[in-house]
C-alpha cells in the first residue's frame, strides 16, 4: 500500500468515528489480481473474504493467496482455483457456493494492473472536498434537534445552512474538530497564526477577515465595524435601513459575507491561494448582486452600480 493510501486510512479511523463510513470506503480495485490478497484486502463487498468466510479461511492452504492465484481467465472466461485442506462439506460447503456467487457477479479488468478505490465518490477518486462535505452533511449538521435553519429569501439556502451551522458551533474550524477529537497539528488559526481557531476568530476576529468587514462596513456608510459577537454580526438588528427590506438585505449581505470569508479561508489553507481583502470584498459584492438582483431590481429603493466592470448592491 502507497504511503499516501496509509495516511488516509489512519485518518479514516477518526472520520469514521466522527459518523462518516469511512473505515471500509478505502477497497482494492482489481486489475490482474497479481497484488491482491484474496482473503485479507478489502476488494470484494463490505468485509475482507477472511472475516465472512472464515470456515473456508481456515481450510485454505495458502492463506496468502492473491486474487490471481484464485481467480483465472482462461480464454475470455474467468475459472475459479481452490487449494483445500480437506473436501469441504457442510456449513463450509455453504460458505463456498456464496463465495463463489459473489465472484460469479464481480467485473473484472484482467488486462489493468491492481489500484485502488473510493467506495464514498462515484468516480472513485479521494479528494479532500469530497470529504469535507462529507463530514459536514453527516456530522456538523446533524444533531439539530428540530430547529430550523436560519433562512433569508435573498440568498441560497446553503447560505442559511452555513449560518445555522456558524451560530450553533457546527463549523469545522480547528478548535471544534480538536474538541471532537481529530487529533491535529495546531488549534492556531492558519491564516494568522494569532490565536487559536475558533468560529469568532476565524470569521471576525482574524486579521484578514477584520480587515475584510471593515471594508463592508465602509461600503455600506457605516463607519468602523467594531468587535460585534457571531451573534451580533449574523443575528442582529443594526439600524442601517429605515425599512424592512432594507434590513433584510443588508442580513443578506452580511451572511453572503460569512459565507465568502469562510469560502476564501478554505482556499487559503487547502489550496494555499491568495487572500486579498479587497478582492474578497468585490467578491461579495459580486456575488450579492447575482443572489439578489432577480428578487429586486431598481425598483425597491436601491440601486445598481458597477465596481470594476461588475455590478453590484448599493444602499441608497
């Protein structure tokens, strides 16, 4: 097995605790069968043929056996070869015959060489945002205990989604995933490296995300953002509209806000990009404007202006 194979299985232990089944999503994909345990590696079904045939294992002589030894194609048809201690009879002639239906129903690729695949993704490929989506669709969001997510009709629902989960401490920030025992290198923030990460500190509190409201706050004419609470920042009423509308629009902008600044703070620590607090900001901007524009228009009291050769939402 690769090095890179390994350290994602002695992670999957983890994960799998954590309600992701991942300790048996990691199976040999077979090609010639030269390099596959028979008995012993996760190639066919759920459990090793070791654990749910175990009568048959221990009648076989060579419990070494590779997929090749025991399965042979022999002119386009596949033939199976068994090297018994004894004549099997009884419960493991039973074993035998659904041993040999499930290999009867298994697609073989006798001209590729031996691999490996990802029962978790369609396209067999382990990826770490296949992953993380996994982890937060089976473990952050679960446990909500009836309670609705948070909804604003301006903005997708995945945004609400992503606020409830901010509110309610559900975001994989290190120190969450530390507390739930995924054992990490450092609980520090990976952008700044000031403080340890928290939810607050990794969507306010850390430089590059200050740095970025302060700038929200300045496009909306509100002055300086001030060290509000998730609670105050997402949740709040600040009098920034005279009237409903307004106020519902700017909660949109400031959950799009959350929203992108936890979407660059992903592509800062897992594909080392950029963080530009300007761009983040035309980013929001952007994307605001996308969200909202079709439930608007420039009859609701507010204005489209271009930043850049893009449009975006203005207060006016």
């Amino acid at each position: 097995m690769s090095c890179t194979w390994y350290n994602i299985l002695n992670a999957g232990k983890v994960i799998t605790e954590l309600g992701v089944p991942f300790a048996n999503s990691i199976q040999r994909s077979i090609g010639d069968g030269s390099t596959t345990d028979f008995w012993k590696d996760s190639w066919i079904g759920e459990t090793i043929l070791e654990d749910k045939f175990s009568r048959l294992f221990r009648l076989e002589t060579n419990q070494e056996a590779k997929v090749a030894d025991r399965v042979r194609w022999i002119n386009g048809s596949c033939e199976f070869t068994w090297e018994w201690s004894r004549n099997i009879i009884g419960r493991a002639n039973n074993e035998l015959q659904v041993l040999i239906s499930m290999l009867n129903s298994f697609t073989y690729s006798c001209h590729n060489v031996d691999g490996w695949k990802w029962t978790l993704s369609p396209s067999g490929r382990f990826t770490t945002k296949t992953l993380q989506s996994l982890i937060e669709e089976k473990f952050l969001i679960e446990g909500r205990s009836g309670r609705e997510t948070m909804r604003n009709s301006l903005v997708p629902k995945k945004v609400g989604i992503f606020i409830w989960r901010v509110i309610h401490k559900r975001v994989p920030v290190l120190l969450e995933l530390d507390k739930r025992g995924v054992d990490l290198h450092s609980v520090r923030c990976p952008i700044c490296d000031d403080d340890l990460e928290t939810i607050e500190h990794s969507l306010i509190f850390c430089s590059l995300a200050y740095d970025t409201w302060t700038r929200i706050y300045k496009w909306w004419g509100l002055g300086n953002y001030s060290n509000l609470s998730l609670n105050e920042t997402f949740c709040g009423s600040p009098n920034v509209a005279t009237s409903e509308l307004g106020s519902k629009i700017w909660q949109a902008v400031e959950w799009t806000s959350g929203y992108m600044i936890w979407k660059n703070r992903n592509n800062k620590v897992f594909k080392n990009k950029d963080w530009c607090s300007a761009s983040v900001l035309n980013e929001i901007q952007v994307v605001s404007f996308d969200w909202m524009i079709g439930f608007l228009g420039e009859s609701k009291g507010y204005i489209l202006t271009g930043i850049d050769g893009s449009s975006i939402l203005m207060n006016t």
